[in-house]
C-alpha cells in the first residue's frame, strides 16, 4: 500500500489561529508572541494503523509525508515488580528502547527514534538541502542511524564529551557526518555549532522542539500507553532535559480527550531533573515563566558532572506559549530532582525487579515516580504511565559494536564561513 501522506494543519497555541503548513514550518509566519505550533489532524479520532510498520502504526498522528524503514514503536506493559515494590496497582511502563523478550526492539536503545523516524520523514523526497541536528547523545545516536538506514543527508553536531554515545552495530553510511565542539564544551555549544552552519542555504536546521513531526513522534509513547490501558492515565513520569518530550504527551493526551473516547485529560505531568542540572526544575521551583539564570560556566560544569548528560539543556523551550511552563502547570504536574546516586541506585533495583537495564536519563524518572510515592502525590489505584526512554544497551551491545568518531572539532568561537567550508569539504 502506497502512502499518501497524513492530512493535517497547524495551530499557533497562543493565538489559536490555524494555517497550511509550508513543507517545514517551526512556528506562525504572521509572528506575535513566542509560541509553539501544533498539528491539527484531519483525524479526530485515535485510530492505529495495523497497515503499516513499527512507529507509523500511528502514522494519522504524525504530521509525516512519507514512511521508513526499519522503524520500531514503544512497547507499554502493566508493570508487576516495580509496581509491586512500590504499592501500585496500575503502573504501567512505556519503554523506548532494545528489549527483545518484551517485543522492543529499537537499536539506538532510546526514545530519541520515535522523534527521528517521525522528523525524517516528514522531509520531501524532494528536498535538496542537508539536515542538520544538535544533540547532547541519544538524538544524535538515533538521527544517525534513521538517515543512514534511509540515505538522508544529515550533519549531526554534538560535544566531544558525548561522542561515547556514538556507537552503532555497524559503520554508517557516508550520508551521515559529524562535527563537535571540544571536551568541557556542552550541549548549548553544540546548539552553537550548528546555527553557525545553517547561516548556508545549504544546510537547514532540524527545529528541536519547534518541530510538530519531533514532538508528536515522542507523543507516540502516549499513544502506545493508552492502546494497552485503554484511558488517559492519571499522572505520566519522564526525565527532561528540554522538557519537549514531556510537552509532546501533554498534547496527545489532550488530542485523546478530544476523541472522547478515553476519559477527561486529568493527567498530571512530572517530569524530572538530574542534579546539579537543575534549570528546569529551579525555574519551576520559583514559580516563574522566565528560566532562572544560569550562565555558561555554570551550566558546563553541571553538565560535566551529571550522570544522565541528555538532560543538560541550556535552552529549554520552557518560557513560551505552548512549552513546558504551561505543560506543567495545566496539568498541575511538578519537578523532581535526581541525584547520581539515586540515579544508580534506582538503575539496579529497576533491573532486579523488571529484568533489563535503563539507560541513566530514564532511571531519573524512576526516582520521580519513587519520589512522588513517598510524597503521597499518587495513589495506590491511580493509573500511572511511567516512560522510560532509554535502555536495553547491555543487550544491544553484546554482539559488537562501532564508535563514530567525529569528523571535525571545531573550537565554540569559529567563524561561521570557516565551518561552513569545512562542512562542505566532508
């Protein structure tokens, strides 16, 4: 069966005004307020699709004009160790990663797939000019592996202290490059990098948060969670380092209540923090739209230190219309704080009671989950999704593996005509 392509339009959250997305539009060409858009689906109603593979079952809900190969969708389960140690009886975990025993099967091992599939092919076949993506690890691993797979021209841009995180089972294909900036640089920096690089009509930059097709590929994880439960749950637990996959559930549940089907959108979001990275959650904490102050230094240090280095983002999409402020505080959700400590701590026991590994960003938002407990800010009966993004590595990486190291290392204050050059010589 040919795939036509999903009918959708978008929708300025803060003005509500609806209009014709343009191929690859990241926010409302008439301007106004800072504000994210969404996708308005011709689909009302939530409706699986059983014709064609892996993430695109959900493909009505994806503001997609083509499918790719090799694509894998989150798999939801009622929770039996985890839920029974912590006195739930109707915790049910989404997990985005490499499992084979519960039907997962995602060989990046993270959640950052069901952003790249949707992203990618949201692309035109057409499209001449080369995408371009920062990542602080997990969404660069997962880009790589979606373009090569599907000879996608890309340039992934990362820290050098993230490059650990570029392994795959086998050698990329040469459609996918990589640059970095030197060790002790972040994530922010990366962000640098690769704006500089898109000052060139030959490159393009892939959106972040900004990107309906990135947020509502994470979404799918709520999908997949209501498809086994059947209903909206009562409070979703996930780490955040942007905090964008956090919004992306927030919007699915809403579009959920609007089926009418699932039950009134009651579900709290909590969302989680690796300290000392705590931006987020220090901006939450103060009651405030604004972000707190963090300088440079401050954040490269943090970021430094943490277990769980995706969770390190300078530049949250937090303060506008739409981000996660509003997320949070429409759903009445809160933060959390993880410690390494706890963050280990709860990676171990996560394994002797479900039986396979997490990565550390996901064990943060166990500790969420383990926090919110203890603090009487869920039930026994609720209904509670936690999503775990990541995981499965150890699995994944028994039968070998390769490291990409970086093509390039550019130094944060290169010129942008230097990098431009230098990218076009690769």
């Amino acid at each position: 069966m040919k795939f036509k392509g999903t009918e959708y339009k978008l929708k300025n959250v803060a003005t509500g005004r609806i209009f014709e997305d343009q191929g690859w539009t990241l926010a409302d060409p008439e301007g106004g307020a800072p504000s994210l858009v969404r996708a308005v689906y011709a689909n009302k109603q939530f409706t699986p699709r059983n014709d064609l593979d892996g993430l695109y079952r959900y493909a009505d809900w994806l503001p997609i004009k083509r499918v790719l190969k090799r694509s894998h969708a989150p798999v939801t389960y009622h929770s039996k160790g985890l839920g029974k140690y912590l006195g739930l009886d109707n915790l049910y975990i989404t997990f985005s990663g490499y499992n084979p025993k519960i039907g997962a099967g995602m060989p990046t091992c993270s959640f950052k797939e069901t952003e790249a599939y949707s992203v990618c092919a949201r692309l035109s076949k057409k499209e001449k000019r080369t995408l371009v993506v920062q990542s602080a690890g997990n969404t660069a691993r997962a880009f790589a592996q979606v373009c090569s797979d599907n000879g996608i021209p890309i340039v992934i841009c990362i820290p050098s202290d993230s490059q650990h995180d570029m392994w795959f089972r086998k050698k990329l294909d040469d459609c996918v490059k990589v640059i970095a900036v030197p060790h002790g640089c972040d994530y922010f920096d990366a962000i640098s990098l690769g704006e500089k690089l898109c000052q060139s009509p030959d490159y393009f930059a892939e959106g972040g948060a900004k990107n309906v097709a990135r947020r509502d590929g994470m979404g799918t994880t709520v999908l997949s969670a209501v498809e086994v439960i059947g209903r909206i749950p009562d409070a979703y637990f996930q780490a955040v380092g942007s905090g964008t996959g956090a919004i992306a559930a927030w919007e699915n549940a809403c579009r959920l209540e609007e089926d009418g089907r699932f039950g009134k959108n009651k579900m709290k979001v909590f969302v989680a923090q690796n300290s000392p990275f705590t931006l987020i959650h220090d901006s939450w904490k103060a009651g405030s739209r604004q972000l707190v102050e963090m300088s440079a230094e401050e954040g490269r240090r943090a970021a430094e230190v943490i277990l769980a280095k995706v969770l390190s983002n300078r530049k949250p999409p937090y303060s506008l219309a739409g981000g996660l402020f509003d997320t949070l505080t429409e759903s009445g959700g809160d933060c959390f704080l993880a410690s390494n400590d706890e963050i280990m701590q709860w990676l171990l026991r996560f394994r002797n009671l479900e039986g396979y590994d997490l990565l550390p960003a996901a064990s943060a938002a166990v500790v969420a989950l383990s926090k919110a407990v203890a603090e009487g800010k869920v039930g026994k009966e609720d209904v509670v999704m936690l999503n775990c993004t990541g995981g499965g590595t150890l699995q994944a990486m028994e039968k070998g593996y390769v490291l990409r190291e970086p093509d390039i290392v550019f130094e944060p204050d290169t010129p942008a005509e230097k990098i431009i050059e230098a990218v076009n010589k690769l």
